[in-house]
C-alpha cells in the first residue's frame, strides 16, 4: 500500500510536503467490510494557491463545477477557511495513467489539501481539531519531507496520551487499551455522524 501511494502521489500532483493515508480502505478494522473501496489521503503543501493552480492543470476533472469555474481566489478562500482542509472526493483510481490497468474497477481516492503553516497550528494548539484528531489515530505516512511538521506530530501525540491520562485519573488501574479507546475517541466527541448514526457506533472500539 505504501510504495502505491508513493507511486500515485509523486507522479501525478504537484510538489508534497507531507503526506499520509488513513481510513480502513488502509487500515483494515475489526468487524468492517467496506462495500467500496475509497483511499482516503491528507496531502500537506507549503502553498496550497500554488498547488490547487498547478494541480488543476494536472488533474482539472478532481474539482467540482464551481471550483473549475470561479477564480482560483474562490478555491483558496474556501480551502483555507473552517479546519483548512479542502477536499477533492471519489475519484476513480483508474483515471490516473499509471493505474489504467489496475483489475478494480471501483477503487477511488478521496483526497484532502492543508498548508503545511494551517497543519502545524492544529496539531500544536488543537486550533480545529480537524487535522490534529485525525493524526490521533492510525495513519500511513508515505511522504515525509517537513522536520517541522514531524516535531509538530510528536506535540500532538504527547499532549492527547496526557489527556486521555487524566481523563482516566479517577480509576485506580487503567490497561493500555483503555487509554487508546479514551484517545481515539477524542475527534469523535463532536462528530456530527456519530450523533446522528451516520458513523459506526463501534468506530473507536474496532479502531484500537
């Protein structure tokens, strides 16, 4: 799975920072089948104007109606607003020439876009949560060229094992899997598809 990501990544977007995969389509989980499978990926650029420009040259058919026809202004404005992900969804993985020939018809990647300078301001002050909570739990990196956001990583473990600690101060014996369950727990707590059923009740349990 690694080297194939290495291989889509480096030969059909623009210049990445960081990058990681995620989700179970990478990571299979306990008691889930998925019915289709969607890679999900987080790419990390040092300017994402810079990249959205280069990248609909290279791949113009990932965006949407509006983004292929409004100013590029309008795509950078909406990416860097909210948690500073802006996602490209559900795109066949075939349509990438190096994967034409692949056997599954239905396997597709959905791809998200941060700044390197917006993804280290989450992972060090938890400012959204959308990036920091996603790295809380298990993810493949295959691109890993920024020191930067690497000592940022690290930050964002630390703090989340010292506050699953604490949020389990209380029993007086607390196993491994406890803390992991209370951690990965933690971007779920203000998930909108986990109040309204829309996620896996079991999501966490069959994470850890």
């Amino acid at each position: 799975m690694k080297e194939l990501l290495q291989k889509l990544v480096s030969n059909h977007f623009p210049p990445i920072k960081y990058a990681f995969g995620y989700g179970s389509a990478v990571f299979k989980q306990a008691n889930y089948t998925a019915p289709d499978t969607v890679i999900d990926l987080i790419l990390v650029v040092e300017d994402t104007k810079k990249f959205h420009d280069a990248n609909m040259n290279m791949n113009y058919k990932h965006y949407s109606y509006f983004a292929k026809r409004l100013p590029l202004d309008f795509t950078n404005t909406v990416q860097n607003s909210g948690c500073g992900l802006y996602f490209n969804p559900l795109i066949n993985l075939k349509s990438f020439n190096s994967f034409a020939d692949i056997n599954n018809n239905t396997a597709k990647i959905k791809y998200g876009v941060i700044s390197e300078s917006n993804a280290i301001k989450d992972l060090t002050s938890w400012d959204s949560f959308g990036l920091a909570g996603r790295m809380q739990k298990p993810v493949l990196p295959f691109i890993m060229n920024s020191p930067r956001l690497d000592e940022a990583l690290q930050l964002n473990l630390k703090h989340a094992m010292n506050l699953a600690i604490f949020l389990n101060y209380h029993q007086q014996e607390v196993t491994l899997e406890q803390l992991f369950m209370t951690l990965c727990a933690f971007s779920y707590k203000g998930d909108i598809r986990m109040r309204f059923k829309m996620e896996n009740p079991d999501k966490v349990k069959n994470l850890v």
